[in-house]
C-alpha cells in the first residue's frame, strides 16, 4: 500500500512553519508534495526530507495552483491531507494602501483555500476521510492598526475554513484553523551565529 499524500502550501527556508509542517508529515509516513515560489529552497527540503516533492508554485496565480495540484495528484496520487501555510501580509493605513493589494492578500489567504478545497475534497469525500489545516494567528480574531488589508483576509480565511468544517465534518473530512502566534524555534541557527528572521 503506497504513503498517504499531503500538500503543504508556503514551504520556505528550513526550520520555518511551512518546512517543519512538511518535514513533520514526512517523519510521519507521508509523501509530501511542497508547494511554494522557491524553487531552490524547495530542491533543498526535497533532499532533506524523505518521501518529500518540490512542486515550485505562486499560490496566487490560481490556474498555476490548479495545475500544480493536478501534477500531484497524478504523479503522487489524491491528498490525504492538504495544509494552506501560504499567506500575503500587507501592512500599511488604509489611507494610503493601494486597493490592489487587498484583492492580492484574499487572493492568497483565502480564495487560494477555497479552491485548494475544491480541487482536493472530492477525492477525500470518496476515501471516506481527510483533512485540511489552516495555519493562522491572531489577526484573524480582531483588527490592529495598519494590518486591515492583512487581518482582513486571515478573517475572511477563517470563516471560510469554518463553513468548510461544518459542511464536511460530518462526512469524514476534518477542517482546522490552527493560530500560530510564534515563530519556530530556531536557536540551533542563532548558536551558529545565523540571523534568523
């Protein structure tokens, strides 16, 4: 019997959120399909971490998104599990952001999830299981100067996850939002005179 498949999306440099999220399901007897726009940070993981995919990808361009989710379902088969790390955080007043960049953030941190969802539920819903897990903070509960644009979306992104939830649960798919309000340990790193940011 082949290893259960899960999707993180947002897989950066090593020791961040996205790249334990990947290195853990690794640890854990999955194949790992890593999405993220680094395509040289990815080749990195996918040496390191057994059972592990770079799949370079800008979550944002969502016909790229689907086209990437279709080329893991081919060559590593349906998701068991699919983990949106992705995120786009603008800061700045709403006086003088730029529009744009609101559509941008949604676009990323919750229309992004949303067709992770469509793309991946259906296969998930035949299997009879399935997760998705939503990496979030705090800026999803409540508003703070300078973070509308960014609070905003997480907010939309949380609400989202939650319908999804309650429209799935009861057919065997689990749904998480998880608010990480820290950054990964990195001492390792800061030992050896890294910066880690």
């Amino acid at each position: 019997m082949s290893k259960p498949v899960c999707i993180v999306t947002g897989v950066g440099p090593e020791h961040g959120t996205g790249a334990e999220i990947a290195k853990r399901f690794s640890e854990g007897g999955y194949q790992v399909a890593m999405l993220a726009r680094n395509a040289d940070n990815l080749a990195v993981l996918a040496r390191k971490y057994a059972d592990a995919r770079a799949y370079p990808c800008d979550v944002s361009d969502l016909n790229a998104l689907m086209a990437t989710v279709s080329r893991v379902k081919a060559e590593m088969g349906a998701p068991k599990v699919v983990v949106h790390n992705a995120l786009r955080a603008t800061r700045g007043s709403v006086l003088e952001m730029d529009p744009a960049d609101l559509e941008k953030n949604f676009r990323v941190n919750t229309t992004a999830l949303l067709y992770l969802a469509r793309e991946t539920i259906p296969a998930m819903l035949e299997a009879g299981e399935g997760a998705i897990l939503v990496t979030g903070n705090t800026s999803a509960l409540r508003g703070k100067t300078n973070w509308g644009f960014f609070a905003s979306t997480k907010a939309a992104q949380r609400i989202l996850a939650e319908s999804i939830a309650r429209e799935f649960g009861p057919r065997g798919i689990h749904v998480a939002y998880i608010i990480i309000d820290a950054s990964i340990d990195r001492s390792e790193e800061r030992r050896g005179g890294k910066e880690c940011r």
